[in-house]
C-alpha cells in the first residue's frame, strides 16, 4: 500500500515550525505592541474542531505564563441569535486552518464593532477570517492534502507558543521551543515502536484518553484524530472530571490511553494509573515519566518541559492513528462522512 497523504505530511511537520516561525516572527513582534498599547486584560477564541483544541493550549499558556483569563465564544450567539457582546481591553482570536469558517468571520466582524483587537491564524490569507482580522497569523504552508489536520495543527499550536512567549518576554518558553526539532525527530525516529501499539488497538470500538493540565490538548485531539482516522469512538476526559461519574464505567472491558508528561501534575497521572489499573483496564501510556515503565503497551517521548510536551504527545497520537486506520482497513485520506473544509454558522 503506497504511503498516505496523512502519514507524508506528519513527516513535513518539523519543516513546517520552521516556515510558520520565520513567516511571523516580525509580526508577533508587532503585534506585542499593540497588545501592550491596549492593554488587553482578557482573550476569546473562536474555533471549531481541531482548533478549537489549539484554543485549550493557549488557555493553559496564557493563564499560567501571562496571567490573562481566555475564554471560548458561543458563535451562535452572533449567527443565530443575532446578539452581540461588549469587547473592553479583550483579545478575539479566530483560529481556522482553512479560514473559511463563517461564524468565526461573523463573530471576529462583531467583536471589531464592540471594541476588540482582532486576532486570526490561519493557512490562507486570502480567507474570510483572515481579511476579516486586525492581525492575521499566516502558517506559511502549501494547502494540506490530508483531511486530518496534521502539520497545520502543530503549526497552530507553535503559534500559540510563540505567543506566549513573545507577550511575556519569556526566554525561557523561547529556549524550550528551540528544542522542539529534534524532540520531534525522535518522536518520528520512534515509529516502529507506535506501530506495535496501533496493532495493540485494532480491535478496539471505543476507548478513553486522559490527561490533565497543559495536556488535556492532547486528550481532546487524540481523540478527534482517532476518531476521524479510525471509526473508533474516543473520548476525551480531564483525569480530574473523570471522577465525576465516568469512573463508573471502567472495567476489564474498557481501553484508556493516559496522556502524561513529567511536570505538575504527577501525582493526579499516578493516582489515575493505580485506580484504573486496579480496576483491570487496558491501559496504554504515553509518556516520557519512568513512573510507567513497567506498563507494557507504552509509547515513550522524549525527556522535556511539560509546556511542550503536547506537540510530542500529538504527534505521537496522530502516527499511532494513521497506521491503525491502515491496519484496520481504512483510508485515512477519505474517510466516511467528512470533507476537509466544513462551514459552519
């Protein structure tokens, strides 16, 4: 079987940090001004699907490193209900790979209206979303071919980090996000091992991803890719919500693929194991902690600042997926009932 389109781009990705990087660094540096001149003391996104998930990344960063709260719009409000908000001091974000999104270009056209700074990213600068913008983030990549977002995703959450970084005047996030090629290197180096996982997975009809913290990014769009690639049902849980009520379905019957990298939430990943391990799960780990060595079905990352592990984890996720689509028959460039770009209002 020739190699997919999804599987082709996954192996562009660190080439494309690059392209995204050197297109907007002056831009962020200009955009930081602005920012500061306003003195924006609150951020909103607007997204759907696979950025949406970006928009749970630049939550976490934004409140731990800037200390500015980020909230998510409600496009229907604009699209349906014809309403509006009061924008004082807040930051609007569209983020859309395609651009495309008619509600993220509504709500952005109202926000401008009611006093926001206007913010997109997206891959087409020539989009409604994008023309629609006070700033606009371009990824700086050829269209992406697969449906899955793959290589725009990543670049999305650069962007994020980038962000951050900037904002804050955050050399450190800077160090660590210079890591981040050869961490992804290694990551792609350890195809062979993901695959041993994937054909772990091929029976599976549903499973569970847990995470928390800075990783629950991860949780939300493994489960998207798996979806989407696979025809498994996936969902995604914060471990910290998993308590509330899901708990009570995990038995010897159920999958869980736990999300974990070292940093501040240790001790809520290990206590999570010991509680789905004891109840006889299936679990697979994928993580960088030597907590889980033991576990047999694990996919390692690299050793790294939990701020940046999630482009390891996701990554990870999105070969584990593109090869378990293959081994279950699937074509992971077309799959059932999706089209690359869905308009939405």
């Amino acid at each position: 079987m020739s190699e997919s389109i999804m599987h082709k781009e996954i192996l562009m990705i660190r080439e494309s940090l690059k392209l995204t990087y050197s297109f907007n660094k002056e831009k962020i540096i200009d955009f930081c001004k602005v920012f500061k001149e306003k003195n924006i003391k609150n951020v909103m996104v607007v997204a759907r699907g696979s950025s949406d998930n970006v928009g749970v990344y630049l939550k976490y960063l934004f409140e731990i490193y800037l200390h500015i709260p980020v909230s998510f719009a409600s496009s229907s409000v604009v699209t349906k209900y014809d309403s509006y908000l009061n924008f004082d001091k807040t930051l609007v974000i569209g983020i859309s790979q395609s651009g495309s999104g008619e509600d993220i270009c509504e709500f952005i056209k109202m926000s401008k209206k009611h006093g926001a700074l206007t913010l997109s990213i997206t891959n087409n600068p020539t989009s409604i979303v994008s023309l629609a913008s006070d700033f606009d983030f371009q990824l700086n990549l050829t269209k992406e071919e697969g449906l899955a977002a793959t290589k725009t995703f990543i670049s999305q959450l650069e962007l994020a980090l980038l962000l951050t970084a900037y904002l804050g005047e955050n050399n450190s996030l800077l160090r660590e996000y210079e890591k981040l090629d050869e961490l992804i290197k290694e990551v792609i180096d350890n195809e062979k091992n993901i695959i041993e996982i994937a054909k772990q997975c091929i029976n599976f009809n549903d499973c569970y991803l847990l995470s928390r913290g800075i990783n629950y990014v991860s949780s939300l769009e493994g489960a998207l890719k798996i979806q989407e690639t696979t025809y498994i049902k996936a969902k995604a849980y914060a471990s910290s919500d998993f308590y509330h009520g899901p708990m009570a379905i995990v038995d010897d019957k159920q999958n869980i693929f736990l999300l974990s990298a070292l940093g501040k939430v240790n001790d809520d990943n290990h206590a999570i194991y010991n509680k789905i391990k004891e109840l006889g799960a299936n679990i697979i780990i994928i993580s960088n902690d030597s907590y889980f060595d033991n576990e047999k079905n694990i996919i390692k990352i690299p050793n790294c600042e939990e701020v940046i592990s999630p482009f390891l984890i996701i990554i990870s996720i999105q070969l584990l997926a593109c090869n378990l689509s293959k081994l279950r028959g699937i074509d992971v460039d077309h799959p059932r009932n999706l089209k690359k770009v869905t308009v939405t209002r």
